[in-house]
C-alpha cells in the first residue's frame, strides 16, 4: 500500500509517561525487542548502515531496554542512552551494566535534552508518539545537538496495514522538512524505514 504524504496527523497530545510505564509494569520488554526476528533484523540494518567505522559520542534516546544500545556501544567512545519510563532506565542500566561507555539515565523529551554535542544520534520507533509541536522542538533541538558533519539515525516501524495512521512514514516526513540535514542513507521495506542524515556544516 502507497501512502501519500500528509494523510495522517501526530497525536494532539504527546503519548503520556502513564501510559508506557504500564507497559512497562506488565512486562519487562513490552515489544519483545531483544527476542522478535523483525527487531533483531532492524537492528542489524541499522548498523550496517552507519557510514563511519566509528564514532566518539552517541546519544540514544528512547533506548528501552538497550539492546541496541549494546550493538552501539560497540562502534562509540561514548553512549548516551535514555528513557522516559524509570522502570525501563532500570533494565536499561542492568542490561549495559558491563559496559563502561554507556550511561543511562531518565529523561523526557523535548523537555530534557542533553548538554554538549555528539556525532552520531540514533532514533528508534519514538518520533511518532509526539505531538506535532513536541515533534519539531526535538528534531530542532537534535539537530542543534548534532555537531558539524554528525550523522542522525532515524528507524521507524512502518504500518502498511492500516491506512491513515501516523506512523514511521510520516515521521520521517517531518524529518526530511528539518533544516540542516542532508540525507545520506535510505532503507524502506515492508516492515520500517530507515534514514541516515547528515548535518550541514552552517547550520545557525
């Protein structure tokens, strides 16, 4: 099924903290990331798709559980990782407890971004659960975020099944719209889509 551009809309609201904490209560991986072949396949995309060997300081937010966190850590000198859901952050910091370049904390976002700048960030399956304004303050601030020459990962699941859903297409329709990123890398298949942007070295 071809979506056309523009045929669905963001939440109002941002999905709330409530709601994904009892996901998170009723069971310790909501989405079976680290067991379900489409995710274990995602995942490895996503890093073949990384245009640099390696890179110094990552920022992962919406990280769950941290399995791909783990995969990340493996190509940066420094992971950032972070979740809205405390119950996650402390899956998180156990599942990476072994690693001694990732830090895991809480945070919610657009409200609680990062200090400093990083050259890689890497979006999983989260821009669609914000509302159109919270939407653009985190790309905005990303992007702000992203040092000269960084790249930013976006991977969102893509729902062909049920037409006028706000999913990964429109997501990354709001991203292509964010000034200052040039795109480097684009997957779609019939479970997600995948895209690789680079920031322009004059952004304001």
């Amino acid at each position: 099924m071809t979506r056309a551009e523009g045929d669905a809309a963001p939440p109002e609201t941002t999905v709330s903290l409530d709601y994904f904490t009892g996901l998170y209560l009723a069971k310790d991986d909501p989405w079976d990331i680290a067991s379900k072949w489409h995710d274990r396949r995602k995942f490895a995309v996503t890093m073949a798709s990384l245009p640099r060997e390696r890179y110094e300081r990552c920022y992962e937010p919406g990280a769950s559980v941290g399995t791909l966190t783990r995969m990340l850590a493996g190509r940066c000198g420094e992971v950032l990782a972070v979740d809205s859901v405390p119950e996650a952050v402390g899956l998180l910091r156990q599942n990476t407890a072994d690693l001694p370049n990732v830090r895991a904390e809480r945070a919610e976002l657009p409200a609680e971004l990062p200090d400093g700048t990083f050259d890689l960030v890497v979006i999983g399956d989260l821009l669609y659960y914000l509302s159109a304004a919270d939407l653009t303050a985190l790309l905005d601030g990303l992007v702000q975020r992203l040092e000269p020459g960084g790249d930013l990962v976006s991977v969102h699941f893509r729902d062909r099944e049920n037409g006028g859903n706000y999913d990964g297409f429109n997501a990354h329709a709001a991203l292509f719209a964010t000034a200052g990123l040039t795109p480097v890398v684009h997957h779609e298949d019939e479970w997600f889509l995948l895209d690789v942007l680079r920031r322009s070295d004059d952004v304001a």
